[in-house]
C-alpha cells in the first residue's frame, strides 16, 4: 500500500490486517506521520520508508497494490506542485509496474477532483470534467487524471487487472487539523473557540463521507472485477456554510463565522452520483455527517454535545 501512513492509508492498513491480510505499508513521510501508524503492532504489518517517485522492489508475492500516495491537501501541493506531478506520474508508473510483475490487482485512489469545477451535478463517471491545467489546483487535478489515463493504458496494453476509485471528501479521525480542508479546519477552530474561517459566501457545496464507510467501499471495488472508474462518496450535499454551523452544533462551540475571499478555481458544486456503486458494490455510506463528526472528536480529546 503506498501512501500507507496517511489518513486513509492508516485506516485501510487496520481494516485488512482486521481481515487477516500481510499489509507493506510504504511512505515517505512527506505529508504523512509515523504516528497514524502506532497502533498497528502486528506481526503481518511491515513499514518501507520509500518514495514511490523511484522504483520500489518488493521480495514477496504481492495480491494486491493499493495506490494512495499523493498530495491530496491544497496546503501539500500548492507548496510542493512539482512533487505532486511526480508522484501522479513516475509514483503511479512505478506503483503499476509492481503490480505487473507481481501479477497483482492494481486499485488507483483517484478524487472527484478530475471533475474541477462540475458543470454536470451531481457528477457521473461518464462526465468529462471541467479543469483549469495552468490554474493553482492543476498540479494535483491532472496529476490524478493523468495516473486514471496511465491505469487504463496499463489495463488495455499490459493486462493488469486494475480498479480506479474516484473519491469525494472524506473524514475522520487521523486527519492532519491544519492540512487546509473544511472539516478538520472547522474542527479546530470551533474547539479552540476560534472563528470558523468560510471562504466566500458559503454557498458552494461539498458531499462528506465518513471514512469507514469509504474504507468499506475501497475494499468491495478491489474485490470486484470492476475496471471503469467508480465514484466513492456520500451524496447528501451541504453548503460549507451548513457545514460550519453543524461543527459548532456538534462541538457546543462558542466560535462565530467570518467570510474570506474564495480560492482560485474552487469548485462551486461537488456531489458524487453513487448509481455505479450501487449497482456493481451493492455500496452505499451508513454513517450521516453529525454522526460522523461525534466519532471523530474523541480522537481530537474533545467529546461531542450530549455525550
């Protein structure tokens, strides 16, 4: 698994060691932390100190690679842009060539972000997309939909047996507090009683997916003889200004609300359409946003109002 000691890396690790995998866990630490990782002390898990930016050799069968390394928080790949196409390049070419020679099922961790700023809504797989190249978020939007362009070559000329997963936010415990995202930034800040930090009017919309019901959906898409890109997410849309009153809600926060500029090029609208998944999964999220909220502020030293 690359990307292994990240926020979904360390959640998939727990769950298929749960299953009674042997997980290789591999990260540079770049974006990622030891600490997410303390908890595993098991026999059938094994950390490699590795950038997927070079060749990666592996001296054991291997049944599945899970790709996951990236940039994915704005913070990351606005500060690094170069290492965010190489890791969306030379990591996902190197990540596919071990699953060719291992003869393993490939799963590429693609994001509703190689839809950019939707005209379609909520988004199909069948949709184009609608990406600024050269605008700020470029780096990491085409560095995913060039890795989804590089697994299917892989799968058409090579044969090997890939998935692609197109996911939308997602949360939970283990997530970095100051990585730029809304839900761990609200959270933050309302716990701090801190003003929540809303960028233009709050109006744009944003789906949330609990992360143990992606983790879920990850592992049925790797189980499936699935090669088309299948989005994973939860469809009950929010608009951020929703979302920041429902942190203040959940945490009995004393924070108010103030307004920033919005970012270049962020998206207005963002919900998946999860009929793929549904029909080919038999997937859909169990857990709603406020309850998802009150499983992750335990890890946060924080419990929730009413608990």
């Amino acid at each position: 698994m690359t990307g292994g000691a990240g926020f979904l890396g360390s959640h998939l690790s727990e769950y298929l060691l749960g299953k009674g995998y042997r997980v290789i866990c591999v990260d540079n630490l770049e974006t990622s932390s030891l600490e997410n990782l303390e908890h595993l002390r098991d026999d059938a898990f094994v950390f490699r100190s590795h950038d997927m930016v070079n060749h990666l050799e592996i001296d054991e069968p291997v049944d599945a690679v899970y790709h996951l390394a990236a940039l994915a928080s704005p913070i990351d790949y606005l500060r690094q842009p170069l290492l965010s196409l190489k890791t969306g390049s030379y990591g996902t070419h190197n990540a596919l060539g071990l699953a060719k020679l291992k003869r393993a099922r490939f799963l590429l961790a693609s994001t509703s972000e190689v839809y950019g700023d939707p005209e379609v809504h909520p988004q199909p797989e069948s949709y184009w997309g609608n990406v600024n190249p050269i605008g700020p978020r470029g780096v990491y939007d085409e560095a995913k939909r060039y890795a989804e362009a590089l697994t299917m070559a892989y799968h058409g000329q090579q044969g090997v047996d890939t998935a692609i997963v197109r996911i939308f936010n997602t949360y939970g415990p283990r997530m970095r507090s100051h990585d730029g995202r809304a839900i761990p930034t609200f959270v933050r800040q309302a716990i701090e009683n801190e003003p929540l930090t809303v960028f233009g009017d709050g109006s744009q919309t944003r789906s949330f997916c609990y992360v143990d019901d992606l983790i879920r959906g990850l592992q049925l898409l790797a189980d499936s003889g699935e090669h088309l890109p299948v989005n994973l997410g939860n469809p009950s849309e929010f608009s951020i200004l929703e979302l920041a009153q429902t942190v203040i809600k959940v945490t009995s926060s004393k924070s108010e609300i103030v307004y920033e500029a919005l970012p270049i090029d962020d998206p207005q609208v963002r919900q998946p359409d999860i009929t793929r998944a549904t029909q080919l999964l038999g997937w859909e999220p169990e857990i709603d946003l406020e309850e998802g909220l009150r499983r992750m502020l335990p890890s946060l030293g924080r419990e929730p109002l009413g608990v």
